[in-house]
C-alpha cells in the first residue's frame, strides 16, 4: 500500500489545518512532539532500489530519461552521478547551484 496516495492523506496533514487548530495544537502543553530523522546514505539506498533499479519499469524509465541513465545502472553509478551532480533528484525547476554544500 502507498501511503502517498491514501484518500484520507489530506486529513493528516499539519499544514493544511486551520491556523487557529494549528495554533491551539502547538502551544497546547499535553501534545508530544517527535521528529524522525533518516541516516542520509539508507534513504539514498533506498532511493536507488525503490526508484532507479525497482520492480515498477514506470519509476525506472521516468529516472532514466529524466538523468539519461542506462535501465542497468549500478548502485556505484548512481552515487558517481550524484557526486558529479549534486542537485540530482531534486525537480528542475528547484534545482539549487549546491544540494548538499
């Protein structure tokens, strides 16, 4: 199941809550607030297995046009490319002269 593309995804969302409810919720003392971080090089991983080498062909004929990659391109590969291009990944129209410094 993707999560992604629930029905009810927009009913979850923070942002998209009345500024008041958003407000009542932040300065209200019983609410917990929690950040989850993920370990850069697992979501690269991932990345690579889910997107670029995966099951879905939509996913993976989508990255290879978008970064003219090979439908075999290693793991080895892609992190030179990323290397070479640090905005890889990121849509065109956001690209930044340095992602990640």
């Amino acid at each position: 199941s993707n999560p992604h593309s629930k029905p009810d995804i927009e009913m979850f969302r923070f942002d998209k809550l009345q500024n008041d409810v958003q407000m009542d919720i932040l300065n209200d003392p019983t609410w917990t607030f929690a950040a989850f971080l993920r370990n850069p090089a697992e979501r690269l991983l991932s990345f690579y297995l889910d997107k670029v080498n995966g099951r879905d062909d939509i996913f993976k004929e989508h990255f290879a046009n978008l970064y003219q990659f090979d439908h075999t391109i290693t793991f080895e590969e892609f992190v030179n490319e990323i290397a070479k291009n640090r905005t890889l990944g990121v849509p065109r129209g956001k690209r930044r002269e340095h992602l990640w410094g």
